[in-house]
C-alpha cells in the first residue's frame, strides 16, 4: 500500500499536525476537576469502610477458648453449628462454633452441594483447617 506521504517528499497531514489551538481547544473542552471530584469520593468511601471494620471488635483467641465468665466481663457468645438439623442445609455465620475440624468440613461440602460450589480443601496446618 502506497500513501500520499511515501510519494511527495513535501507532504504535510494537516489533520494531524498539533498546534497551539488544540492546547486551547483542551482547556476549554476538558474539565480535570470533574475527575477529581470522583477521585475524593471513591477515597473517601473507602475510608469509610476501613473505618467500619477497624471498629469491629473481635475477641482473642484466649476468650475464645474459655469457658468461664467473671462477674465484670460480659463473654462473647457465638452460635454453635447444630449438625443434626442444619447439616442439609447449612448457613454459617461469622463466629460460628464447630465441634470438630471433620464436621465443619463435611457442613462446608454440603454447602457447596446445596448451592452448586466446587469446595476444595489445602492441607490441614497452623492457619487453615
């Protein structure tokens, strides 16, 4: 394919020279602040959210793991998995109890099952189960 500038050695495409009124045709066109208005509220949305979950207070696993309550403390009481009535279709909820590492793998398989999730486990170590 041949093109105009291959042939005349002083062809000039004017239509993609840059010049200084496409600076001014930019500033008068282009608002940047409209950009960065967007920018600031996406941020502070953000914000927002790390605010919520910073404020979240979980307790350690210390607390977890007692059993006894004093008179000035208030226990945390989470919910315990009941595998005899929710094992078909199980829901789960941030905190919840198992009995065992076995049952809360066969209530997540079923699961997945019921809601059509391929469930795979990794190996059993100090942060997964």
């Amino acid at each position: 394919m041949v093109t105009e500038s291959d042939e005349d050695p002083d062809f000039v495409d004017s239509e993609n020279d840059i010049d200084e009124d496409d600076d001014l045709a930019y500033e008068q066109n282009v608002t940047d602040k409209i950009q960065i208005e967007v920018e600031d509220r996406v941020s502070e949305r953000a914000e927002d959210v790390d605010n919520e979950v910073d404020e979240l207070q979980y307790p350690t696993s210390e607390e977890l793991l007692s059993d006894y309550e004093s008179d000035e403390e208030v226990g945390y009481r989470f919910p315990e998995f009941n595998a005899e009535t929710e094992m078909q279709n199980p829901n789960f909820i941030v905190g919840q109890k198992f009995r065992s590492i076995e049952e809360f793998r066969q209530a997540v398989r079923n699961y997945g099952a019921v809601n059509r999730y391929n469930v795979k486990f990794k190996t059993n170590d100090e942060n997964r189960v």
